[in-house]
C-alpha cells in the first residue's frame, strides 16, 4: 500500500551563508559586551592609524626621521586599513570578531569558539589590535570564494582575501601559501603580486629593512 503521509519532515537547516551572517549579527553581540566589559587600549591602533595617515599622505612611514611610532605593516596595507582614519580600536575590534563569528558559523566550527575564552584573545582586545579584522575578512572572502561560480568573481574575491590576510605578514602569509597551493591559484597568485608589489616598490626596502632591524617594542601597549 502506497503511503499516503509522510512522517519525514523536510529540513529547515539554514544555509551556509544564512549561518554566517546569523554568526556575524551574534559576534557584534558579544564583542560589544567584551569591549564594554574589558579595557581597550590604543596602542598598535594608533600605530597602524599614523602609518596608514602616512602612506596616504606621501610620507614613507619607515623613513629614518619618523621614530615616534611603530609600524610594521607591509606598504599595500593602505588598500585595506583606511577605515581605521574614522573607526576607533572598539569598532575595529567589534568587526573583527564578527567577521571571525561569521566564519566559524559558515564551517560548523563549534569547536573553535574556545579561542574567545583564551588570553590570547584577551590580550587582542586589550591592546587594540586589527588582528581580528584583517585576519577575519582574509578568511571570509578565501570561504565565498569557493562559493561561486564565476571565475572572475573568484578570483576577484581571492585577490581582496590574499591582501587582507598578508596585512598580517606573520600569520597570513601561511595560509596564503597554503590556499594557493591547494587552490592551484597561480592567476591570482600572479596578478596579487602585481597589484600590491608594483604600485609601492620603492616602499619595500625600507619596510624590510625596519622588520628585520626595529622589532616591536610589545610593552609599550600596556604602558597605556
């Protein structure tokens, strides 16, 4: 006898990219509260503020003459670090847990949130870091941009990842690598070259030069 009613319900599961945008509305949540609730210094905001204010101005910000702040990132970072000219270290620090809330929500990694309750992450906040930011919105954009099906809108979308991630030189450089390798992205490896390497050439010298011989003087984030 055929079945006349079905006791299987359809599923509701959210998509992918419903759950990442629930996360990104859950992370502005929590990281209000966590900035509300623990002190936020301005140290490496106000530095990467003043290189960024730098860069946009003509001013090579890794001069011999400009001492009176430490900057470490890679010339290109202009590209992306411009909104720190009108956000304050809470606002970036909000958006960029968000961004790593909508990540994790997109990939299911539950277990991963055990990250917020370590003092690495209380450390972030703590001394004003973009970290979150960058480092979030590299991810996000590498994730949707195996979400699409355009090649140009894929590579497009790897190109921006790329660049946020290697703001942060130190830990974004491995996953770049890494994604390229497994990707076999070899165009947008190329054409990332072009666009953040040609325009600054004449910067990175002096940036390579301050890396290797200026190391970030780290407690001075807690003098203030």
């Amino acid at each position: 006898m055929k079945r006349l009613f079905s006791l299987d319900k359809p599923s509701t599961e959210p998509n992918s990219l419903t759950r990442s945008a629930f996360g990104f509305v859950l992370g502005v949540v929590f990281m209000v509260a966590v900035t509300k609730i623990f002190q936020v210094n301005d140290f490496d905001y106000l530095n990467v503020k003043a290189g960024v204010q730098a860069l946009i101005s003509g001013i090579n910000p890794w001069g011999e003459n400009l001492n009176s702040f430490e900057f470490f990132n890679p010339p290109f970072c202009v590209i992306f670090l411009w909104p720190l000219l009108f956000l304050g270290p809470k606002p970036i620090l909000i958006i960029g847990g968000a961004l790593i809330f909508a990540v994790l929500f997109f990939h299911k990694s539950w277990v991963a949130f055990s990250w917020f309750g370590t003092n690495l992450f209380l450390w972030i906040v703590s001394a004003g870091h973009i970290d979150m930011y960058v480092m979030g919105s590299g991810i996000l954009l590498l994730t949707l941009s195996d979400e699409v099906e355009d090649r140009r809108v894929k590579v497009f979308l790897r190109i921006l990842g790329y660049g946020y991630l290697l703001v942060k030189p130190q830990g974004g450089l491995f996953i770049v690598t890494l994604y390229i390798l497994l990707r076999k992205d070899w165009l947008g490896m190329i054409i990332s070259a072009l666009v953040y390497g040609a325009p600054f050439i004449s910067l990175y010298p002096d940036w390579i030069k301050t890396i290797l011989m200026t190391p970030p003087n780290w407690a001075g984030c807690y003098a203030n």
